[in-house]
C-alpha cells in the first residue's frame, strides 16, 4: 500500500549531495555529509510531466530514495533513527549539470542549479517494511523504454540512520519534512520528449515525460 499525501505546506525538502562515491570525488577531502534544501514548490507529484525551465542549459536527474519524517526530532541518536519514518518512496532530482559544475568550480553556492520549479519529482510513499533493509534496495530509472540504468543501496557512504541523525543536529526535524538520500545511479542527461520510468525493487513507482 502507498500514500500520496503530503504532510504539511512548509516541510524542508533536504537533499544530501555526497553519499554516493560517484559524487564524494568532488569533495574528497569533506567527511561528513553535504546537503542542501529546496523550496516546497519544488515538488512534482502524480506522473505530470516536467518541463524544462528556459534558463537550464544541460538537464540531468538523479533518481534517489527518497524518506518522509513522521514525527517531531531533535539531536535524534542513530538507534532510533528508524523510528522517525515509516515511508519511503522514489526521488527524481533534476539539476542543471552545467550550473552546478561551474559553482562548484568556483566554490560557489549551487541553489540556483537545482532549486528550481519542480525539480524533486516524488513518487507516492510505501511502506518501508514492503522493502527490506533500506541497504540493499535497488533502484531503477528507464529511458525512452530501452536504456536502463540501475544501482543499489548498498554503495551509500552514510545510512539513513547517520543522515538522520547528522541533519537533526542542524534543525528540528518535523512531520513531513522530506529526505532525499542521494542516488546510487550516475546522473542521467534529458531532453525534451523523454519518458522517464522509475522503480523501487521490482515495483514501478513513476512514469512521466520531460516537456
């Protein structure tokens, strides 16, 4: 079974940028993780397609799991991380690649590369328990159904459980309040008129084009 429901108009959308080694050679000298946040207005729901801004010059996504906050936390210790969420769902995060490398270059912010309008695509959330250990969950994009990119939870650098823990040091976790992990899957580039499928383990979670 899954939800669609959202809890809350102000919840913090959290995006950690380094969990995967893909991504952390472009911070190997950063032992801890790096995240940033988007606005609520950043979320695309329900399969509706995405359409590519004017301003981004190279689209690219990364398809990530994805977690929702089910309770008030602070200083939240990692054994009982798994307490503060039930669900879990798929992430499609789109970034402009040629954005966020240059600020990167010049170690300048990257907000502008990746808080976009709907830039945190989100499936509905399921149960976590449907899936197992959250370290060994495979994930799947399909493009234009025939190139298939796929990786596994278990490349992560920091659990769940150190996400949690580490990004509620910071601030207040809340009801709502979304996580996307990071992905275990090389980012993708798009195009206008690409389909876009995404599963969770076996199950198909979205199905959207990019407009």
């Amino acid at each position: 079974m899954f939800s669609t429901k959202y809890v809350g108009l102000k919840m913090k959308i959290i995006c950690f940028y380094n969990n995967y080694p893909q991504l952390s050679t472009s911070f190997s000298e950063v032992d801890v993780p790096l995240f940033y946040m988007k606005p609520d207005t950043s979320i695309l729901t329900n399969n509706r397609p995405f359409y590519i801004p004017e301003f981004v010059e190279q689209l690219y996504c990364q398809v990530e799991l994805v977690l929702k906050i089910n309770k008030l936390g602070k200083y939240i210790q990692e054994n009982f991380a798994p307490t503060y969420f039930q669900e879990i769902a798929t992430g499609v995060n789109f970034f402009d690649k040629e954005k966020l490398n240059k600020a990167i270059e010049k170690g300048l912010p990257w907000e502008s590369s990746c808080v976009f309008e709907n830039s945190a695509a989100i499936s509905p959330f399921y149960d976590k328990e449907n899936f197992g250990p959250l370290d060994t969950i495979r994930l799947k994009l399909v493009k234009n159904n025939t190139e298939i990119f796929q990786g596994d939870t278990s490349a992560c650098i920091y659990s769940s459980e150190q996400l949690i823990s580490f990004i509620s040091q910071y601030f207040t976790m809340k009801t709502g309040d979304i996580l996307f992990l990071g992905s275990p899957i090389i980012p993708i580039s798009l195009a206008i008129n690409d389909l876009i499928e995404v599963y969770l383990g076996e199950e198909k979670t979205m199905k959207f084009r990019i407009k």
